[in-house]
C-alpha cells in the first residue's frame, strides 16, 4: 500500500469542494467526532496501516499520517482528491490489504442491503479490522461528571416512543433507530465475519455511535 506523505493540512485547502471548508464543515461537534477516531485507531490498531473510506475534508487523514499511520484515502469524489477514486461495496484492493478501516459517517448514504455488502468488503480488505460510525436517532441521555481527579461520562440510551424519523432525509437511507435497529446492524457486522470490540455513543455527540471491529 502506498499513500501521499504528510503536509499541513492548511497548505492542502479542499477548494474542489467548499462544503467541507473547515469554517464551515468542522463544527466542534464535528472535530470531537474526528478526536474518536483517531484515538480509537491509535487504542486498538497502534501503528497500523489504515484504508480511510469516505474521509470528506482529509483532517483526519492529515492527523493520522502525522501520528505515523501509513494512510490510503479512498472516496468516490474525485474533487476530494483520494488517492484512489472509488467507493463501496466494490474497492479495488487485494484481501488484507491494509491493517485498519477507517470509514465514518459513510455507510447510511447507501441503502441497507449495499451497506450490508460493504461490511463485508470491508473485512474482506482488512487485515486486523475497523473502527466505523454511524448515525443514530435513538433517543438518550447523556451524563456527565466534572472532578479534580477524573471526569466521566455516560450515554444512557432511551426506549424507543413511537416510530422515528430520519434526521437527515436529503442524503441518508437509514439511520440506526429509522429504517435500521442497533440489532440488526450488530447482526449484518457479525453477518459479515466481524467481533465488536467496543460500542457506544459519545456524550460530546450522541448521533454518532461508534464500533470498533475486530477480525478473529
């Protein structure tokens, strides 16, 4: 696997495509879910080779290259300047081709059964396994405590009143909690060949809940 080296992220601005201009794009919300990330590739695959799908404005690519993650940006935009254009569920990459898969927010712009599919395209790529997000509507609560010594949070999931909706329509086909349950998507990760290692939903912003996948 080969990937650009690392530059300063201002001296790459994406002007190919203004709606992930950091001023506009990266929201603290935004840039607390890029800090998961990259500390869940770093905790569970350190020093790992990493195939990100769908990476958007490239901030966290430019982090991980700078932590020393080798780094191989795949996206079906070309205005994004990937390394490789293409998307799921069909990449153009041998089995084992990298350590980690890294794709965020990505899954849900296609529909289920094709998500289904990338799940297991992204196992078939992966040498040790992956971290993922998706959005989630499932309503919650989140809990959080401030001390001299340590801090804690705590997100507490809520059941479900009624049918819910997607929150975004214009570009999503599912969301966990519309259209697709947490059940069903642990059962299409297992489906796939995956062993969720770690799940939860940050309090800093609970419409992502995050997995961290591992290959047996």
């Amino acid at each position: 696997m080969s990937a650009k080296p690392a530059a300063p992220f201002v001296a790459r601005p994406q002007v190919e495509a203004p709606h992930y201009r950091p001023s506009s794009y990266l929201t603290p919300k935004r840039m607390a879910s890029i800090g998961y990330q990259l500390q869940l590739v770093a905790t569970h695959f350190p020093a790992a080779s990493v195939l990100e799908i769908g990476g958007g404005g490239g901030l966290a690519r430019q982090l991980l290259r700078e932590e020393g993650h080798e780094v191989l940006p795949i996206d079906l935009d070309p205005a994004l300047r990937p390394d490789v254009v293409a998307a799921l569920p069909d990449l153009p990459l041998r089995g084992d081709a990298v350590d980690c898969v890294l794709c965020c927010q990505v899954l849900e712009h296609m529909p289920w059964e094709a998500s289904r599919a990338a799940l297991r395209e992204m196992y078939r790529v992966a040498r040790k396994g992956a971290v993922i997000s998706v959005p989630s509507v499932q309503r919650g609560v989140a809990l959080v405590a401030f001390g001299p010594v340590r801090d804690g949070s705590r997100a507490i999931e809520l059941p479900a009143l009624g049918a819910s909706r997607i929150r975004n329509r214009r570009e999503h086909h599912w969301e966990l909690g519309a259209g697709v349950s947490l059940a069903q998507f642990r059962a299409a990760i297992a489906e796939a060949g995956f062993a969720v290692a770690e799940s939860f939903r940050p309090v800093t912003w609970m419409y992502h809940h995050f997995f961290v996948l591992k290959k047996s």
